[in-house]
C-alpha cells in the first residue's frame, strides 16, 4: 500500500502543517503587531488609508521617546539590578535546597519538600497585603530594597522545585563513585553532580529572570518615588495614563522589555524545553 | 534512587562510620543546605501570613493603628453584592480558562507529536507567548483590543466580515470572554509542551499493539496515551488553576475590574480595598476569602505529589 506524492503532501498538510499554521498565527501576531506600532510614527500610527498591517515609513521616533521624553533607560536599570540579584540569590538557595530534596535521605526531609511545595502554591495575591506590614517592620518599605527581599518568596519555591525534579534525572552513580575513590560528600556533590545540573540550573536561572523581570503587582505596591519605578510600573504609570495614551512609546517600551527575554530564550532553547519538562513532569 | 548516601558507606566497608554532626551524613548536610531557604520562607511567607489572618480580624486603614473586631470585616464584605459578583466571576474566568487551556493544550500537543520538517522550530514558536513577559505582551493585546483602534475590528471591517465594531473590553460578556482569552492564549503554550515531553515518554510499542488490535487514532489516543500522561495533566491543570483564579497582572491591565465590576476578580478587590480605599483590613478579608477555594486545590496537588515521590 504505497501512498501517492499528492496524498503524502494532502495529509501533511491537514496534519499537522495546515492547523499549526492558524495557531501560530494567532500566538504571534500579538508580537508582530507590537514591533510594527513600535515603528510607526504619529501620523501613521492612526492613518488607515494604507494597509495598516505593514509600517510605510519606518521611524525610531518611538524609542527615542523613551530615552528623551520618559527616564526609560531608569526603569530598564532597576529592572535588571533588581532581577538579577534575585537571581542570584535564590538559585544558590535553591540549588541547595534542590539537591537535597532529591537526594539526601534523612528525617524530615519529605515533609520539608511538601511545605515548600505548598509555599509554591501560594499566590501573590494573598501576600501583598501583609508582606508590606513586614517590609515595613524591617524598614525596606517604598525603597528598590524592598523587591529584591521580596522576590525571592515566588522565586525560591518555584526554582528549588524545578531543581528537585532536574536533580533527580540525574544518575547517582557518578557521585557515588568519586566517594568510593575518596571525594567528601559536598565535594562529590560539586565536583560531579553540580556540572551535571547546568541545563536544570540555567533553565530556572532565565526562570527566575523573566518572572522578576515580569513581577507588577509587588512592584506597584512596595516602591514608590520615580528613581525607583521599575520597568513594567514605569511604562504603566508614565505612558498609559487614563486620559491619553502613548502607543507607539508604549508598543517601542513593550519591544524593548521583550527582546532580552527572546534572545535567551532562542539561545537556550533546547536545555530550556529539556529543563522545563523534567521539573514539571517527574517533580 | 534505590541507591542513597548510607549505601556509599556499604560499598567501602573499610571506611569508617562518620560521627552523627559529620557533612558526610545525610542528615546535618540537609539541613545545612535546606535552612536558608526554609528560614527564609517562614520569615518572609509563614509569618505574613498570620499577619494576614490577623489584618483580616482587624480594622486597619493605610497608616492607621490595628484595632481587633472579630469577623466584622466578613460580615461586611459579604454583604456586599459586588463580593458575590467576583466570586461569580473568579469562578467563571477560571473554568472558563482552563477548560480552553487543557483541550486547547492536549490538542496541540497532539499535533505536534508526531515527525515533521521545522517541528523544533514550530515547537519553539508555540511557547513564545508564555516566554514573553506577560506585561509586556498584555499592553500588544490591550493596544489590540483598544475601544477606539482595535486592529481586529478595523480589519474585520476591511473584510466586510463585521459592521459595527466589537466591544471588546466595553461591553460585560464580551471584556470577560477577552481576560478568558488572553489567558488562554498565554497559557496553551505551557499547557501544549508539558503534555507532549508527556506523551512523548508513552512507549510506541503500545501504539503499534493496540493499532494491531484494530484501535483507531482517537482511540489510541483517549484508551492508550491520555490514562499515561494523567499524572502531568493533574498536577498542570491543579497549579494552572490556583494561577488562574489568583490572577492579578493581566486584567488589572486590560480591564482593572470594569466595565461595572463584570470582570472583578479576587485580586483585584482586595488591591482596590487596600490601595483604592486604604482598607487593609477587608483587603486581606477579600484574599482569604480566596483560601476555601485554595486549599481544595493544594490538598489535591499535594496528594498526587506524594503519589508520584
């Protein structure tokens, strides 16, 4: 039963060309949309006498707005500290807490993994409220500070349990075998199992970046003043005010916050996909 | 996994057994490595939540001094018909969604499970809209819904498919259906790729044996592949639907509550409580009230976390 070249080429493109093709485009258009306003300029961002879908005369205008009118590059630097030291301090935490999850057996140590599962539960929207009591009390209220204590209550549950699941994948063979030849437990465990976990690691790290990056609603509530406006509350708060909007700002801002992201993204694409899963489907 | 730390001790028996404080053993290297975070977490999780319990007894306006007042802050809040009404909606956006994200998930997942040219570029393109910081995609779409140039209802217009514009983000059902959309279109990509690394574990031979026995493909898929990969489908739906009902970041953008509270979700009320009006109290009120639902969910993902460790 050998099937035809018309029918192979009819039934790939029923399945899967012809319908994944509908669904990316309504999954991307969004982005093409936003980079298209972000290069229309004022004139034609409301002119809809050309083809609205393809920008005619290509401007910057938008991005120098950012830079010139609004302290973008601010917003963008207090994102990227604040982000980035989140980062950091809770994939040390959690790469810890990980490899013990999945490894070390001692009393207690279950019950251990299902309350910080539970504190992965646990939604942002319960916590506003009370953590700006306790921000309070230690002083970091209003100030930048204040999100880089805070962050790390979403980011350590959700990385130490996407690590657990990574650590697991992981023989302990190799680990065991450098302790018969003489390595110390910790040493076993940095030298051999640690370069092992890179792609788990490197996948909640970028994680663990874009929620930051992402965060609005603790970034709204716990900081005030201009200077320390990050970049989601900064775009929000100076370009879409009720009474008039910048479009074309905001769309060249959104672009702007998004790019980073992607390029890590399609960088680390393959360790990403392989890190994500293993986390969410054996965690 | 059969194999732990006691069994490296088992395998050199000329090593001595290491004291009980030794990092060599399990047990205080664990706690070692595990105590910042759990630390941390009872500072900065555990606590503010008995804060919370205790704001939400409590009248406590911005700034102001905390007097007890029992359940005062219920019994208000429950009196109000707009409390009811975000119940209502809570309930309606997260079914709403996540029944869209798991059928919605599971078909594509199905798509793309199989060999074809460009499946790892496809693969990745999928999961763009869940990679993009959902701020940032929320202000495309909220440009693309805007009452006055939504894109959508101009090229409709175009195409002669629609006369008069579609009130998006207007009118109550439509603005609704628009915050269950939005999610779902952020949410299928994860949905998508959780299942297929799923299906993708289910061994082919089944496939071949069960097509052997005369099983058709939705057969295959429904009575072989789907009793496999419910495990990942119960822990996603549960974690999407705690996610989903919590939600606060895209329809404060999109719709902050309107038009006339028809999207009015759990986080939004208690943001407008305490930032609105400065009402911490019946702020915290608002997101235990949340809790019921909460804790039904995480009883359930931590029972089908323990059966999986």
């Amino acid at each position: 039963m050998r099937q035809s070249a018309l029918r192979r080429f009819l039934n790939a493109l029923f399945l899967p060309y012809l319908p994944l093709l509908i669904v990316l485009f309504v999954l991307l258009f969004p982005f093409y949309w936003m980079v298209l306003t972000s290069l229309k300029d004022l004139k034609e961002l409301f002119d809809y006498t050309h083809n609205p879908l393809w920008v005619h005369a290509p401007s910057l205008d938008n991005y120098r707005f950012l830079f010139e009118k609004v302290t973008f590059g601010s917003w963008a630097i207090n994102s990227l500290w604040v982000s980035a030291v989140t980062t950091v301090i809770s994939l040390v935490l959690s790469v810890a807490g990980g490899y013990t999850l999945a490894r070390l057996r001692f009393r207690g140590v279950t019950t251990i993994g299902l309350l910080i599962f539970i504190t992965y539960l646990v939604p942002r929207t319960v916590m506003f409220i009370p953590l700006a009591q306790v921000l309070a009390q230690i002083g970091l209220l209003g100030k930048i500070g204040a999100l880089t204590v805070v962050y790390p209550t979403f980011l350590i549950p959700f990385c130490t349990w996407l690590l657990t699941g990574y650590f697991r994948t992981i023989p302990i063979e190799p680990e065991e075998c450098a302790m018969i030849d003489g390595c110390s437990r910790i040493g076993a465990a940095i030298r051999i199992t640690l370069p092992m976990a890179v792609p788990g690691i490197l996948t909640a790290g970028i994680f663990a970046f874009t929620l930051s990056w992402n965060e609005l609603l603790y970034a709204l509530v716990y900081v005030s003043g201009e200077g320390n406006k990050t970049l989601p509350v900064g775009l929000i708060s100076n370009l879409a005010q009720r009474d008039f909007f910048n479009w074309g700002p905001l769309m060249a801002g959104a672009t702007l916050g998004s790019i980073p992201v992607m390029l890590v993204y399609f960088y680390f694409m393959d360790h990403y996909v392989t890190g994500l899963t293993s986390g969410a489907v054996k965690g | 996994m059969k194999l732990t730390s006691a069994s490296s001790t088992r395998a050199v028996p000329t090593v001595r057994r290491s004291p009980w404080w030794s990092f060599h053993r399990d047990g205080p290297l664990g706690y070692l490595l595990i105590s910042p975070s759990l630390l941390f977490l009872l500072f900065m999780l555990a606590y503010p939540f008995v804060i919370a319990i205790i704001l939400s007894l409590s009248q406590k306006r911005l700034g102001g001094p905390i007097t007890f007042v029992g359940f005062d802050n219920f019994a208000k809040l429950f009196a109000t018909t707009r409390f009811w009404l975000t119940v209502k909606n809570s309930l309606v956006y997260t079914g709403g969604a996540l029944l869209f994200k798991f059928a919605g998930g599971l078909a594509l997942a199905q798509l793309l499970n199989r060999e074809f040219f460009g499946k790892r570029l496809a693969t990745a393109l999928v999961l763009l809209p869940w990679i993009i910081p959902s701020v940032f995609s929320t202000l495309a779409w909220w440009w693309m819904l805007d009452p006055a140039n939504s894109i959508i209802n101009i090229m409709f217009k175009r195409w002669g498919m629609i006369t008069t514009s579609i009130p998006f983000l207007v009118d109550a059902t439509w603005a609704m259906g628009s915050l269950i959309f939005l999610n779902v279109w952020r949410g299928v990509p994860f949905f998508a790729i959780t299942f297929l690394a799923a299906l993708q574990t289910v061994p082919d031979e089944l496939h071949e044996a069960s097509k052997i026995d005369g099983a058709n493909a939705w057969q295959r898929f429904w009575r072989v592949s789907f009793p496999l990969i419910i495990p990942v489908v119960i822990i996603v739906v549960l974690i999407s639907t705690i996610s989903t009902l919590a939600d606060f970041e895209v329809p404060y953008l999109l719709t902050k509550g309107g038009p006339r509270d028809a999207t009015m979700l759990f986080g939004l009320l208690s943001y407008n409580y305490a930032l609105g009006v400065g009402q911490l109290g019946i702020g915290a009120a608002v997101s235990l009230a949340m809790l019921p639902f909460l804790a039904v969910l995480v009883i359930l993902a931590l029972v089908q976390v323990r059966r999986e460790t």
